[in-house]
C-alpha cells in the first residue's frame, strides 16, 4: 500500500475527548473515527488489524473443535422475556418494534438464540459435547461509553457457547476454552492474566476474566503475591479480621463466644459523632468494633444493608445478593419516607424494611451501632440477639492491604483491561428453552452450558494501552496493519523513487506486506508518523544510504537504526529480521 493513497490521515494532536492512550493513539494514527458516543468506524489500517486478531482468534477456536456459526443480530425479544434476562439486563438491551408491532431486541450476547437453534438439532447425548461460535457485531446501550473502543455501544464479538452432557464434560470443555484464550494472547503478543471474575448479567455459577494490567484499566484487581489468588474486586474475597479483632482463623486461645460473653445492651451520648470514625473516636474502640447501616434502593424497594464499621459495601455483590437490577443508595427523598436518620441508623428495633447483612456482623461481639435517633448509639450490640436480618453474605469490597482468605497474606490492588470473560452457565437457559437431551437410558436432561466471549475491538485497544511509547503504536508483529514501513527520503530524486519502488516490489513478490510512505514529505515528517503507525521494521532508502550502497533498518521498538548491504540478499535479510521478531514472541502451547 502507498501511503499518499492511504485512507484515514494521521493527526498531530489527539481530540481533546480522547482521554485514553489507546484512544488517543487510534485516532491520531486514522485508524478509527468516531461517529457518536461509544460508535467507531474502522478505517483501512485498523481493519487490517482486526482481521488479523481474528484470523488468530478463529484458528484457535477451530483448533479447540469449535463449529463457526452466524446468528442474527436481531432477536426475539420474547426470547429475552423467557430467559428473565430482560431484567437483568435492563436499559442496556436495545429494543426496537417493526412494522408489525412486533418487539425486537438488537443483541448484546447470544445466548439464547443458540439455545433455541440447539433445542432443535440435539437430541441425544451422541450429539453432545458440542462448541459452536461466531464473530458477530453486539450492541448494547452502555450508560457512558468512554475510553475508545475500551467501552462501546457496537462493538465484534467472539461468543463461543458450549453444550455438555455433564458436568465433567462441562469442566472439560472450559479447560479447553481457558487453553485456546491462552494461546490467542500469547500469539498476539498480550500478556493476560485469567482472574476470578462476577457473572454480572450473563448469569451462571462460575466465571473467569482474562486481564491485562495497565495503570489506565478500567477494572480493579486484587492479587495475593503469597499464593496467586486473582479476582476482580467485584468478586474478590478476603479475610475480614478487624483491628482488635481475632478469628478462629487467626487466634489460637479463641474460643466460641458464648452467650454470658455477651454484654448487656445500653444507649450511649454521641452528639456530633455522625461518622464511623467520629463514633469510634468518642467510644475509645477501633472501627471494626463498630457497625454501619446503609438504606439502599434494590429495584424501588428499601433495603437496610448493615456491615462492620471498617468495610465497604461492594455493590456488586450486594445486586447479586438482592438478585435486583436497578440498586442506587437511598435519596433523600427515599430516606425521609422510611425515617432513616443518616449517622445514627441501625437494623435495632426497625420494622418494615429488609435489612441484609455482611457475613462480618458474626466476626465479634459487642459491637457499637446506631440508636435510631440523633445523637444517641447502642453499646454492646450482637446479632443475633438485639437484631434480626433477611440474609446474611458476603457483601464487602476487597481492598488493598486486606488479608487474603486463603493463605494471609496481604492483597495488592492493580488496574486492567478485560480482554475476554469465560462462564460455566449451567442450565438456567437450557431448562427455559428446552434444550434437552436424552441419556443412554431414554432419560431426558437439559443441556449444560457455557459462555465464552472476546471484544475484538477491547483487544485491539488493549494491545495499544500495553504497547506504545511516547512516538507512538508499537504493533506486535502478528497483527501490525504492515510489517516494513519503508521510508524513501528526498524523493525528487530519481534515483531514491526508483530503489525504493524496487524494494516495494521484491518485498511484496516474497509475501510481505509493505507501507510505501511515496509522499514528498521531509524526513521529520516520514520518521514521526512511521513511529506513530507503528510498523515492526522501517526501511529508509535515503542519498546517503544509496552512497554506501546499503538501506538503513530499524526496529520499532529499537532506538539505533543499522545498515543493511542493497543487494540481491535484502529481501531475504529483512524476512529473517521479521522471522526473529516472530520468534520473540510467546507462542501457544
């Protein structure tokens, strides 16, 4: 390709709305242009790179035994109605009514449509294990689209979904999965880390999200350096031992608290002290000593959440807790309605409200919570004797230098980028949608199911989040739009024209593809926006080099360029140079 007829022209200064770098990036390179909020187009160097991440993507889930499918973009939207997933999904899910007054959904994920396909050609469990995927466009109605391609309303996708007999199968199958993502990233050069990860609104019972770290992740992750665990702070769990607070866990002379441990209740003067730490400081407790009440809105209903003074509620887990879509902390219209007086709160004598609590409230005893009334607290709380709850869980949000669960060492928090999300879905869609099988036996059984996605457009941008410099791009050579940016300067010259056009040819005739940059630029020009586009290697014919008969070479993630001899080798020495760069990379096992 000649760059003077190249479409999409490179910019020196990003859009002042861009605030990522690898939306910045993109868009000064004239890889993509932004029609609206969270809508791209892709433009002819930036397609050449998301046809080459799916090349890569589509040999590995045909490697894996997948079965390529196409699915259509618009769906039933009874289909939606019957999974439940309508609800879950909420504003997300676009919608849309034909001619015939018929309601149709544009699809964010596929799930059940292959659930409906699949009823119909599965019978036995002969037919099973079964993977079948596509690469397909999505579109779901993000409330704030932002960072790019990192956060979209239509974006390619990669959905695979897997059908088991059992179990075993299933776990088979997602091994398998987790495998094939493993040698996508590898391949293309990404260094990915597979965390535990919330289902959110695809549902099931097990998930998996493979990040890349990068200090502009959109994503929370907590690690243990001690042991390896990694899950996303949506999802992660930790140790909940509090400042003065011990554990069977942790404490070798603990014992169970027994009921005469447990102090008499009484009512204590705060004034002022509204804050945890206000109330704690005037008590003479630490803050783990202390409990904390929270009204929540859960689909418009009142929800008092009470959890241990030294934690935060993670929303996550206290929607999946509630099993509600639409969760806000309570207005103050909606706190005057129920009487909630912000400060000195507490599920103490409350009648008429659901209160959820975290599984914390049984880590102590004797703990300091509101009275229910202004400047006025309860010392010596324990549950469940002065309070009663609807359910008891896990809603608390890890935090860095937190302990870990399962060896005590302490959490680490980074950033990162999703770049593909797996989940053992289980039966929910197959049972609603009758996708069944019958047993060796003539017994019939739902289909068990998986889910397993890639954003093509995420991974792109996450490529350029975790490899670029201040010039620019650093494409890994697997899927950069060129390999050999070739840079020919003063090209007034005849002589310049002439070699470099040779060079073009030669590199094309042998399979490698090639950027001619044949615009009459100078050379800051050239060199700049071959660092911004961000080719493998660069080729530069030049007066000087011609007088040394040689062509200079430089590597894009290379400061010192070289010399190469201008012979009838050159081709072959360039396909070398390409085939250790190819080397370097990690490849699939």
């Amino acid at each position: 390709m000649r760059l003077s007829r190249l479409f999409g022209k490179t910019l020196r200064e990003a859009p002042a709305e861009a605030e990522s770098i690898s939306h910045q990036l993109l868009i000064r390179a004239g890889m993509i242009a932004q029609a609206a909020a969270g809508i791209y187009s892709y433009l002819p160097t930036g397609w050449r790179v998301l046809r080459k991440i799916e090349s890569i993507i589509r040999e590995e889930m045909d490697r894996a035994g997948g079965q390529e499918v196409l699915l259509p973009v618009l769906q039933p939207f009874e289909f939606w109605q019957k999974s439940g997933r309508d609800t879950s999904f909420g504003k997300s899910l676009f919608t849309l009514v034909d001619r015939r007054e018929h309601r149709l959904a544009l699809g964010p994920t596929h799930e059940e449509v292959i659930a409906d396909v699949v009823r119909r050609c599965v019978q036995s469990y002969r037919d099973l294990p079964l993977l079948l995927y596509q690469i397909q466009t999505k579109l779901r109605d993000e409330p704030r689209p932002r960072g790019g391609l990192l956060r979209v309303r239509e974006f390619i996708m990669k959905d695979l979904y897997s059908f088991d007999a059992d179990e075993v199968s299933l776990d088979e199958s997602y091994r398998k999965l987790i495998q094939a993502y493993t040698n996508i990233y590898a391949r293309i050069g990404l260094p990915a880390l597979m965390i535990e990860a919330d289902s959110g609104a695809i549902g099931g019972k097990e998930s998996h999200e493979f990040m890349v770290i990068t200090e502009n992740g959109e994503d929370e992750i907590i690690l243990c350096s001690s042991c390896g665990y990694a899950a996303n702070a949506e999802k992660a769990r930790f140790a909940k031992i509090g400042e003065g607070i011990a554990t069977a866990e942790h404490s070798s002379d603990h014992h169970e608290t027994s009921e005469q441990e447990l102090l008499a209740l009484e009512e204590i003067a705060t004034p002022g002290a509204t804050t945890i730490a206000e109330v704690a400081n005037l008590v003479g407790v630490p803050t783990s000593k202390t409990l904390k009440t929270m009204l929540y809105s859960a689909d418009g209903n009142p929800i008092f959440v009470t959890i241990r003074g030294d934690l935060e509620v993670n929303e996550t887990k206290l929607r999946n807790a509630l099993r509600c879509s639409e969760l806000h902390l309570a207005t103050e219209g909606e706190l005057r309605e129920v009487r909630f007086i912000p400060g000195f709160a507490s599920p103490i004598n409350m009648e008429g409200v659901r209160v959820l609590a975290d599984d914390s409230i049984t880590s102590g005893s004797n703990y300091i919570a509101g009275a229910n009334r202004s400047g006025y607290h309860f010392k010596n709380v324990n549950y469940p004797r002065d309070f009663r709850v609807s359910l008891v869980s896990d809603i608390a949000l890890a935090q860095e230098g937190k302990t870990c669960h399962s060896c005590q060492g302490t959490l680490s928090s980074v950033r990162g980028i999703e770049v593909g999300h797996v989940f053992k879905l289980g039966t929910f869609i197959s049972d609603k949608f009758g996708a069944s099988f019958l047993d060796d036996k003539g017994v019939s059984h739902p289909i068990i199911m998986g889910s397993y996605g890639i954003g093509l457009g995420r991974l792109l941008a996450a490529i350029v989040e975790q490899s670029h410099d201040d010039k620019g791009i650093i494409w890994p050579q697997p899927i950069a739009p060129y390999q050999v940016h070739l840079c020919p300067l003063n090209i007034d010259k005849p002589e310049i024209l002439d070699t470099a056009e040779r060079i073009y040819l030669d590199l094309q005739t042998q399979g490698i593809d090639v950027l001619l940059d044949d615009r009459d630029e100078s050379p800051g020009v050239k060199f700049n926006d071959a660092d911004l586009l961000g080719m493998p290697l660069r080729l530069t014919v030049s007066l000087r080099t011609l007088k040394s008969q040689s062509v200079e070479i430089k590597r894009r993630t290379e400061h010192e360029a070289r010399l190469l001899p201008l012979d009838d080798d050159l081709t072959a020495r360039v396909k070398m140079l390409l085939g250790e760069s190819m080397e370097s990379q990690p490849s699939s096992s």
